[in-house]
C-alpha cells in the first residue's frame, strides 16, 4: 500500500537530508547507510509530513555520534571522559532546580498522533501498525488516566479494508462521538490513486465510544481525485458544527513533489458535516506562488482557519528549502478564501524558521508553533505570530552545547493551565539522542522537562511527534515513535503539579448553544457559571455536565462548583 511511501518533496527532503549530512564529520563515513536505514525504515509510517520524519528519524540516528555546539559546528574531538562528567553536571543541575514531576511510560505501543479525552474521562488514540483481518490497518485505543488501555476498533477488518488503514488522530465533536481521517482504504477501490493502484485513498470516519464506526465519507469519489486524496492531518471543528481538514494530494491544482509518485493535485482544504456531505475549498498550488503539503487547521479567535503548509511560499534564504521553498501560515474562511499571512525563510539562513509542523491558538490570541528546521542554530525553532503574520522567534533548538535542549521538532505545543506552552524535540536531549519534552514560556524562557533515552535501551521511548495533550486532571499526555520495551514507541505521561481542570466542547457559541463540559469529580456539582454569569446545568456523570450559554453571558472563563472546590476551564470560552 501507499501508506509509509515518501508521499511528499521527495527531492526536497532529500536534499535537506544532504545538507545535514555534509554538516557531519568526515569520519561519519556510515552517514548513507543510515540514511539508507531510514528509507526501508519510513515505508511503514502513516503521513502527516512524511519528508520531515525521513529527514529527523535519520538526523536522530546520527545525533547519537556527534552534537553541535552552540555556535551550530559539530563537536566531535570531545573525550569521553568530559562528555560523561559534563552529562553528570548537567544532569545534577537539572534535579536542583527541576519542580516535582513524574514521567511514566504507560503503554508500549507508539503513534504520530495526539490522545485525546472522551466525555468519560478516558483517553483515546490511534496506532497505526496493528493488523486487522485483512492486513495492517492501524487501530482506535482507549486508555484510562492510569495506562490501562482497550481497542475500540481495529481497522481494515473489512474485505479490501474499505473500512480504511492508517488512521489519524482523532477530534471530539460536540455529539459526544470522534471524528477522524485514515490516510488509505475505503469504498474506492481499484482506482489509481496519484500514481499507485491502492485500495483506496482514504476515508472520512465517525466512531463512538463504543467502538462503533461510520464512514462518511471516502475520498477520490471525483474524478482525478479532485475531491482529494491521502487525508494525514486531525480534523478540526468549526463554529458552524462542520469538520475542517486538509488533504495531501488531490484537488484541481497543480502537480506537485516531481516526478516520483507521478500525482494529481497538490492537496485540498475541505469541509465536511456531520452526515459526510463534502465540499472542497481550496486546491493548494492554485496560485502564483504554489504552497503545498498542509498540516492540521486551527480555529482562530475571529472564527476562521489558520494553517501552515511545510513547502511554498516566498521564502527561499538556505539550502533547507531547495526549490519547493520553506513553507508558509496561512488563513483561510469557511467560504474557501485563502491568505497566505508569512513565508519562512524569508531571510538567509532560515534564523526565522523553515517547515512548520503545527499551531496552538494562545490566550493572547497570537498563535504559536514550531518549525522543524532553520532558527538562529538550524536545528528548528518555537515562534510566535500574530493573525496578521508578524513572527517572533522565541527560541532556537541547540542553544546549548550538545544540544542537551534537544533538536527537531516534530509537533506542535500546547497551552496548559499554568499559561506555558508543553511540547516535545524528537533529537538529542541530554542522552544525546531521542529528543525531550520542554515547557517554554509566552517571552521564549525555555526548560527542558525530560529527555528521552533515560533508560536502558530506550525504554522509555524515543522520536516524539505528536503533539502533548492535557487531560482535566492537569497531566500532560504524550506519544512517540520509537523506543520502548518493544521498538515500535510508548504512550507516556508526564505529572509536574499541575492542577485539575475543566473543559468545554465547543468552546465558542452565542447564547443558547449546547455546552459539553469535560473533567472529573463532577459529582454533586452545585453551580456552573460563564465568567460569572450563572447557568442552568445538568450533572451526567462524574466526567461530564451539560449545559448551555446563558443570557448575558460575556466571553471568559467557565468555572464549576464541586464538593472538591472550584473548578476552572483551561481556555476562555468565547461568546458571539
């Protein structure tokens, strides 16, 4: 299947694979074989940004060699000896100063894509390499705050797993149910699809709680595939209840990524209700200036999309971007109209960023992200952008000799309770490879939490790319790639003190909209307001009180009375 194939700038990301490369040593003579490694290896991930996991996943295997100084040159004439005692300062520094945390492996079974929380307090999340009946169609998981953890569904279980393979992260709607992508399988079978006969191009899907999944939709069912095809990115609801997402090929523009997988489209940007009723809204690389391979979408403030693209744009300043470019943040509205707002690498070098990998929209309404190359070291970067496209770089990744601060960032950051972003590098950390899980503050003050490869082995994984999640019990929740007991990655979490929640699906309504709020102790709950203005409530369970926007209510804080204490929502609820 296509699924694992280099489904996007081939040339490109083997060109950047180079320029890392030529930055090693002379005696980094194994330097092709492992990029060879990594080839065989990448055939068996599902896509979102697939050229950039080639790229880290290899850059990672060599960081086990070499690190970069802080003045970007490789370090390599180091004994030993000093690289232990160094390793052992550090180490003990970092426990001084560290607040109380406890990191935990609690499965040993790895995925590109977040977990989230369900209306009954569980976590749930996808793995994409479980077999099915009729082959490795990846699978749904449920997992309690504890780590213990059930299949919910189990993909390609149907005859040419028209049912899908390779799914995504998923999104809670406000029905209760999960929504979400799978790059490959569904009811289009039999068709060439960009280049490859495959059993489909991928599906559109609903699934409860339970266990009990919906297509509602299967891509390619236009002809060319001008609907869109190979879906990577989570879903994102918008305020009007539809699902928002981005293809990766398809659509009516363009013929992107060579010649390689000889495709159609360059990808799309859809809306999809409920029912499965799609509508294409724009074909990327329609253009003067074609941008291509898009991430997920995030609702901005003033109800529209903000997304990034990992190629594209006008930026061209360094050899990361070849000849697709560097990448752009872009805005787009629910009637199609698209703005590209920022292209990195606008200057030589990259010191502003190249390919961003993910947005989180702030409580200050800027948004922030990472990018997985260029920064002021060219081993990637966190930056701030305001909604009209003026970029801050906060930090830049191995700012610190042998980059014990880690490298490459693969996902996007989170938002806790605590106002700091949480995110995760993928290479080097203190160990020297694995990568790190780091708190960095609005001004870009940044702390590295943990750093992967800490047990023998590997055991408690290595490679992060997802995005961290924080439940309504304030632990961060996390995924990665690689490592653990069995090779193929873990599901961890990470305590730092951080205190119980509440949150709201939707987070966005005017008076009258139906209100889920999700958290835990809810049990015998006496008041539910909206920035201070009482509303009507009703206790379902101890994870879940409905509710819905009442008169007068002005856009703040949601805040619940339990017989534990007060409760606060972790992000202000807007009210139109």
């Amino acid at each position: 299947m296509l699924r694992g194939r280099l489904l996007s700038g081939w040339t490109a990301g083997c060109g950047r694979i180079a320029h890392r490369v030529s930055r090693l040593p002379a005696t980094d003579t194994h330097a092709c074989a492992l990029s060879k490694i990594i080839v065989r290896e990448v055939y068996t991930m599902p896509a979102i940004g697939l050229v950039r996991r080639f790229q880290f996943s290899t850059l990672n295997l060599l960081s086990e060699r070499s690190a970069p100084g802080r003045d970007g040159v490789r370090l390599g004439g180091s004994s030993l000896r000093n690289k232990l005692a160094a390793l052992v300062l550090f180490c003990v520094a970092a426990a001084m100063t560290a607040p109380a945390q406890t990191f935990k492996v609690l499965d040993q079974g790895g995925s590109y894509y977040p977990v989230i929380q369900g209306v009954d307090g569980n976590l749930y999340g996808s793995f994409n390499s479980t077999e099915g009946t009729y082959g490795y169609g990846g699978s749904l998981f449920k997992m309690t705050p504890a780590g213990a953890l059930t299949t919910v569904y189990t993909f390609c279980s149907q005859p040419n797993c028209t049912d899908g393979t390779g799914p995504s992260g998923l999104v809670l709607g406000t029905d209760g149910n999960f929504y979400g992508v799978t790059l490959e399988g569904g009811g289009n079978t039999s068709i060439n699809c960009n280049g490859e006969e495959v059993g489909g191009c991928g599906t559109v899907f609903k699934v409860t709680p339970a266990g009990k999944l919906t297509t509602i939709y299967n891509f390619c069912a236009l002809a060319n595939c001008a609907d869109g095809s190979l879906p990577g990115a989570v879903l994102v609801q918008g305020t009007d209840g539809n699902f928002y997402g981005t293809t990766g090929y398809g659509g009516l523009a363009g013929t992107c990524y060579g010649d390689l997988e000889k495709p159609t489209g360059c990808g799309t940007i859809f809306k999809i209700t409920p029912k499965g009723v799609l509508t294409t809204l724009y074909d990327f690389c329609s253009g003067a200036t074609c941008t291509s391979d898009p991430g997920g979408l995030v609702v901005g403030p003033n109800g529209n999309f903000y997304g990034t693209t990992n190629f594209g744009g006008t930026g061209n300043g360094g050899t990361q971007c070849e000849s697709a470019a560097c990448g752009t943040f872009f805005t787009i509205t629910s009637a199609g109209a698209l703005t590209t707002l920022y292209s990195f690498c606008i200057a030589t070098g990259c010191p502003d960023g190249a390919h961003p990998v993910g947005l989180v929209v702030g409580s200050d309404g800027n948004f922030y992200g990472t990018a997985g190359d260029g920064g002021a070291y060219d081993w990637g970067s966190v930056f701030k952008i305001t909604a009209g496209g003026t970029l801050t770089t906060l930090y830049s990744f191995c700012a610190q000799t042998n980059c014990p601060d880690g490298a490459y960032p693969q996902a996007g950051l989170v938002q806790a309770t605590d106002g700091n972003f949480y995110g995760t590098t993928s290479g080097y950390g203190a160990n020297g490879v694995g990568g790190t899980i780091f708190r960095i503050s609005h001004s870009g003050t940044l702390k590295t939490l943990y750093s992967f490869c800490s047990e023998t082995d590997c055991n408690d994984g290595t490679g992060p790319s997802a995005p961290l999640f924080q439940a309504t019990n304030g632990t961060l929740y996390g995924t990665d790639t690689g490592g653990g007991t069995a090779g193929g990655g873990t599901v961890f979490a990470l305590t730092t003190g951080l205190s119980h929640f509440v949150e709201t699906v939707p987070t966005v309504g005017k008076v009258g909209t139906a209100v889920r709020i999700l958290g835990s102790g809810l049990t015998g709950s006496t008041s539910v307001s909206f920035n201070g203005t009482a509303a009507t409530f009703t206790v379902v369970s101890a994870t879940e009180i409905t509710t819905s926007v009442p008169t007068g209510a002005t856009t703040g804080k949601i805040t619940v009375a339990t017989p534990g204490g007060t409760l606060t929502s972790n992000v202000s609820f807007q009210v139109k």
